[in-house]
C-alpha cells in the first residue's frame, strides 16, 4: 500500500496513511466527534510520540494502558477523549495481533467477497457497519482495494462522486464538499427530531 492521501491535510499525516494500513485503519477508528483532519492526524502523532516512523500493533497492543493514554493525552491531544480512544486503539491493535499477526493489511488483502471483507471490517474493535461501510469505500475509492461488489457493499458511500465521507476527500475541495454534506445531514436529523417532539 503506497497512494497519496489527502485525509489530514498534512503531508506528514497523509504519507503515513498511504503507506501504512494500520495507520488508515486507526484514523478511521478516530474519526468520530472531531473534525476529520484532527482525526487522521493521529497516527502520525502517535508514530512521532512513539518515536517511530509507524504505528506497530504488536507494541501498541502490550503497551501499559495508562501510559498509552497519556501519550494521546499530551498537548494538542490525539483526540477529543483521549483515554477511551487510547483505550479503543489498543483493543483494535490487540484484536489485529490475535486475528491477523498484527498485520492489519491482511483485513482486505486477498479478500475476493466484499460482503466478507465489510464482515471483516465490522469485526473489528471500534467498527460499526458505517464505519466498516466508509472504510471499504475509502479502500475502494482510494487505495486500489476493490473486491467484486465492494461499492454495493459500502452503501451510499460507495456511490461515485458522493462527497459523503473520508473516501471521497482528495483535496481541500472535496474536503469542502464532504463537510457541506455531513452539515446538511445533522440539520436534517435536528428537523427530523425536531419534527417528532
């Protein structure tokens, strides 16, 4: 895996996400309740704090709890709640460690069924069918993954040209897009909620 990203808005960030899967796969995980950017700069914060160049979840996943959460936690944070992400992040990276060697490339690679793949995407710690749906689009879309019915199995985020999720960001452009939706969608659902009063 070795594509260009343009996930965090960083070039440091997004090199690292091109070229590590496990890198990817914990952006992702971050990616919830801060703006995206923030969140897919985490694992190179991570490697850097670690003093890597790459995650590596064998490591991660025998690292003292306490003293991994106090490495997202120093100044700026890794993410908004630091301790339950640290704690998410390890559980992912132990699950890795047990189901594929740590190797968290082998999740897709190979993987011919994209009803199997968004399975194996769920199963992992932290991945509900959304986030496994927008990760398999983001594999799809962007890192050459691309087993038969991938874009079925990733829902609407799989439509082409969506600008739903991280799978379509390419640029600062797109990134505007992505963000104008996910804008348009909280409005929606406060009517909606609103509505049911």
């Amino acid at each position: 895996m070795d594509v260009t990203l343009h996930l965090a808005q960083d070039p440091e960030a997004d090199a690292l996400l091109g070229r590590s899967p496990l890198a990817a796969l914990t952006g992702m995980l971050l990616d919830q309740q801060v703006p995206m950017e923030w969140a897919f700069k985490g694992p190179a914060t991570i490697a850097r704090r670690m003093g890597a160049e790459d995650l590596d979840a064998h490591e991660i996943a025998v690292m003292d709890p306490e003293a991994f959460a106090a490495l997202l936690s120093g100044k700026p944070a890794v993410h908004r709640y630091p301790g339950s992400m640290a704690k998410r992040i390890q559980q992912l990276c132990q699950y890795l460690v047990e189901h594929y060697d740590g190797d968290a490339e082998q999740v897709w690679k190979g993987v011919a069924d994209a009803k199997e793949l968004l399975k194996r995407l769920q199963d992992l710690p932290g991945f509900g069918k959304q986030k496994a749906q927008i990760f398999l689009a983001l594999l799809g879309k962007q890192l050459g993954v691309a087993p038969t019915g991938w874009r079925e199995a990733a829902g609407a985020y799989g439509e082409v040209k969506s600008f739903r999720s991280v799978a379509d960001i390419t640029g600062p452009e797109s990134l505007a897009k992505v963000r104008a939706h996910k804008q348009e969608m909280k409005a929606a659902a406060k009517t909606a909620k609103a509505a049911g009063k």
